[in-house]
C-alpha cells in the first residue's frame, strides 16, 4: 500500500522561514493590539466616592444586623460609609444629599405612593423623614408638594415630612455620581415618579420594591442584594434575580424586586460608576 504524502492534494507544509514570518505577523499584530488598549482613554471610578447608608428607621425598628451586613459590604466593595440615624434623617439631609459624592446610596425607610393634590387617581412616591411636621417649615416646598405631611400608620399620632420626586428635581444640591441606590422601603417602584426624578439627577440605577412590604422580609431581602451586588460583583439584573430566587416575593404583600431603569440591569456597580 503506498504511504500516504501531505503534499500529494496540493497542501503545502511551511519551511522554517514562512513559520518565522507567520510567527513575526502574529506578534507584530498583538503588540499593536497592546498598543491601542494601553492609548485608548478608560474611565475609572472617582477615588473619592462615598457611600451612605440612610437608616430612618432605626429609632421604633433598629436593626443592628442590617446595618453590619450592608457596611461590610460597601467596605468589601471599596468605599467609606457614612451613616444617617434618628434626627439626621430630615428633610435638609435629603436637599444635600447630591453634594456628598456618593456612589452607593442605602436608604432604609418608610416611603410610600400617597394622594396629590387631595385627588385620589393623583398619585406620587415620598420618602419619609423624622422631622416632625410644622407649618412653619419648608412653607414654599409645603405649598408646591414638594415637601409632604406623612405618617407611617394610620393610627400614628405624630406628623413628620416626606420628600416627594419634584423635591429631587427642584430642590435638591448638588447630582448624584451615578449612584446606585438601594431603598428598603413600601411601594417605591410601584410607579417611576421618584426613581425617574433621581436618575435624572444622575443616580444609574434605583432599586426597590413594587408594593407594601413587611420590615423583616425587606431587611433580609435589601440586604442580600447589596452583597450579591457589591461583594460579590454580579449584575444588578443577576442580583435582582438571586435575591428572588432566595427569599421569593414578600410572603404578606407579594411585593417583588424591581430595578430603574431596567438598561442598567446588565452593568454591575462598578459599571456603573465608570458610565
């Protein structure tokens, strides 16, 4: 039987010479490559970005697990964490909130979709202070809405603020460096009033939930997707997901996790810190 020849079907083996050359190509194409990667400008996180964690709730339901959880988290991540308790949490903490260069806002605190205007199908989103109500305060914002009289629960005797979207766009300081925020509160994507007004005030993505949720449920939830998010480097849409997947919709409101606006769900923080 004849052996068989690799140049018999005209295939040809390259000599020492063309393997060099191909060799050289190769090389000369990849330190190009190298070259254009190393000229090409990247954007990298500001070195002086903060985060904050505002904890409005900590004066009747303080959770000490929480907060350690999601500061481990945010340092594991990269960033100082300042923390935000009982009478700090007003209304003037939240019109200088864009001037603190936060890169990761946390926000646990009650919040909620309330009437406008006194007309039932009006509708916007507040989150809540703990400064208490008086008419002689913020009266031009109390006029425009966009400071509210707000109360936890119905049978709450005490009064305090909220501070509606239009408070965002109109009377806050400062933008916000592409925040990540993070609210464990009621129903604060039930519509896109608050995250809208945030994101165009520079956050990149708003996070939170579509209805009423219970207090031990959005602890546990809220952070969990912190870590998945910033000590573990998923997605936000990854994020979302593990989260859901671990502890399902609030078992008494069937609130689920939601994220704003839903293009950011494919960039992890540190993504979208660099946008």
């Amino acid at each position: 039987m004849a052996k068989h020849n690799p140049r018999a079907l005209g295939t040809k083996t390259p000599g020492r010479h063309e393997a060099r050359w191909l060799w050289l190509a190769g090389a000369a194409i990849a330190f190009v490559a190298l070259g254009v990667w190393l000229l090409t400008p990247r954007v990298s996180i500001d070195p002086d970005l903060r985060a904050a964690l505002i904890d409005q709730l900590s004066p009747t339901y303080p959770n000490e697990q929480f907060r350690a959880s999601v500061a481990a988290d945010v340092a594991h991540f990269g960033l100082p964490c300042d923390i935000f308790e009982g009478d700090e949490v007003d209304v003037d903490l939240y019109r200088g909130i864009g001037e603190g260069n936060y890169g990761v806002l946390v926000i646990r605190s009650h919040s909620g979709s309330l009437e406008s205007g006194g007309a039932a199908n009006q509708r916007t989103t507040a989150l809540f202070t703990n400064e208490r109500y008086a008419e002689y305060k913020h009266v031009a914002e109390q006029l425009n809405e966009r400071v509210l009289i707000v109360r936890p629960f119905e049978a709450d005797p005490v009064l305090t603020f909220g501070v509606a979207p239009s408070f965002f766009a109109k009377s806050m300081r400062g933008e916000l460096p592409g925040t990540v925020v993070v609210v464990a509160g009621c129903s604060v994507l039930a519509r896109p009033d608050l995250a809208q007004a945030l994101v165009e005030r520079g956050a990149s993505v708003v996070v939170s939930w579509d209805r009423s949720v219970g207090l031990d449920y959005v602890d546990e939830a809220a952070a969990l997707f912190v870590r998945h998010l910033l000590a573990e480097g998923m997605t936000v849409e990854e994020a979302a997901a593990a989260t859901m997947a671990e502890v399902g919709a609030d078992p008494e409101f069937g609130a689920v996790l939601k994220y704003y606006p839903t293009s950011a769900g494919r960039h992890n923080a540190e993504e979208l810190l660099r946008r």
